[in-house]
C-alpha cells in the first residue's frame, strides 16, 4: 500500500509539472505573437527617409505635398502621369516638400503574388540606398505599371528597374522584403481623403490637409494647390 501510494505521488507532482510546463509554453506563444502583432518592422533609416512617417521625402519647401501610393493601383498611375512631373518640379524649385508615402492595400489584386507590399519595400530599398534614385525609379515602375488582378513584376522586373535608375545594390533587399513588416505597419496610417470611409489611393494632402481628388486643377496648374 505504501508502494502504491508513493507511486499515485509522484504521477501527480509530474502532472503538476507538465501542466507548469504547458502553461508556460503558453504564455510564451501568447507574447511572442503579442510583440510579433505589434513589431513595427525594420524601419529605413537612409537620409532621405522620414522614419516617423515612412514617407520618402524630396526636397525642403516649406509647404508639404504628402501623396500615398500603392503600385497597383491604376488611379495613382494615372495621377503620376497627369501631376508627376509637376510635383517633381515643385520640390525642385523649392516650393514644397514632397512627402511620398508606399503603402499596400491592393495585395489581394496580385494573385498572391503581394506585388503590393514588394513593390513597396523596394522603394525604400532604392531610396535606402540613394535617395536622389527615389524619384526616378518611382515613375518608372508607373511607366512599367502592371494591370490590376495580375501577378504583378516579378523581384528581377523590379531589380532591373532600379538598376535604371542607377541602383544595383539591393537584390537582398528586396528578396528578403527588408521593409515589408514596416510597410504593413504604416499602411493603417494613411489619412481618409474627405469623404471616405476607408484608406484609398492615391491620398493627396497639401499642407497637412487631406484633399479629394475631385478638386484637383487642370493638368498644368497643380502649383494653385500652394498660392
């Protein structure tokens, strides 16, 4: 009977210690996916790159022009071609800071690809790695553009663009999606432009001050935003 009984003993004090040992594996999971929901991701840190915002900036005018951009999205394509140059032109001459923002809400339109997220991510690689490449490698990706619900580029579409605009330097980069956790993280920070319920793009500000694109100006006379 004592046998017995010693033996009852230790099966429980191994249960209680199982149990101790599940309960912390537990709470482990329980805070590693805790701080893994809330992991800002590995933000750029290149001289041309607002770490606070995520926005790739150009130039130093006083007043801002913040545009978000996805990739994918046809309409911000059509911006860049009919305001692209003229807000390139504005940070040049001064006039304003353009705040340039890469975000990802059209990853469920590249057929699994994220073509969104990638594309993205390699913005900040080429503005990492030379900021004055930003610009360039921005409007040729909208030259480039793929059509919506497609796969997208592919990583060495994207590469060989960069290397278009003088960058060649950050095949890494964009195989590993260095800046994808900060790109996810950014996105929800988008302003709602006036009228919206949701995160759109593009998403124009001037000044800090959200606009709808219905107010735009005629092609040509985007500096009337900043009189």
């Amino acid at each position: 009977m004592a046998q017995a009984a010693g033996t009852r003993n230790w099966f429980a004090i191994w249960v209680s210690v199982a149990v101790v040992v599940v309960i912390a594996l537990v709470i482990g999971l329980v805070v590693w996916m805790n701080n893994a929901a809330t992991d800002p991701g590995t933000a750029p840190s290149g001289s041309g790159i607002d770490q606070q915002t995520g926005a790739v900036v150009v130039g130093s005018g006083e007043q801002t022009l913040d545009v978000y951009l996805d990739f994918m999205c046809p309409i911000c394509g059509q911006f860049e071609s009919v305001y692209g140059e003229e807000m390139v032109d504005l940070a040049n001459d001064g006039t304003v800071t353009l705040n340039i923002h890469p975000i990802a809400i059209l990853d469920r339109a590249s057929q699994g690809t994220e073509f969104s997220t990638r594309s993205a991510n390699a913005l900040y690689c080429v503005a990492e790695s030379d900021p004055d490449a930003a610009v360039p490698f921005m409007q040729e990706m909208f030259a480039k553009q793929p059509e919506e619900n497609s796969t997208g580029l592919t990583d060495e579409e994207i590469l060989a663009i960069a290397k278009d605009a003088g960058v060649t330097d950050i095949d890494s980069c964009v195989a590993d999606q260095t800046y994808a956790q900060f790109v996810t993280t950014m996105t929800p920070k988008t302003p709602l432009s006036p009228g919206q319920d949701r995160i759109g793009t593009p998403t124009i500000a001037v000044n800090g001050e959200t606009i709808a694109l219905s107010t735009l100006p005629p092609q040509g006379q985007f500096a009337t935003l900043f009189d």
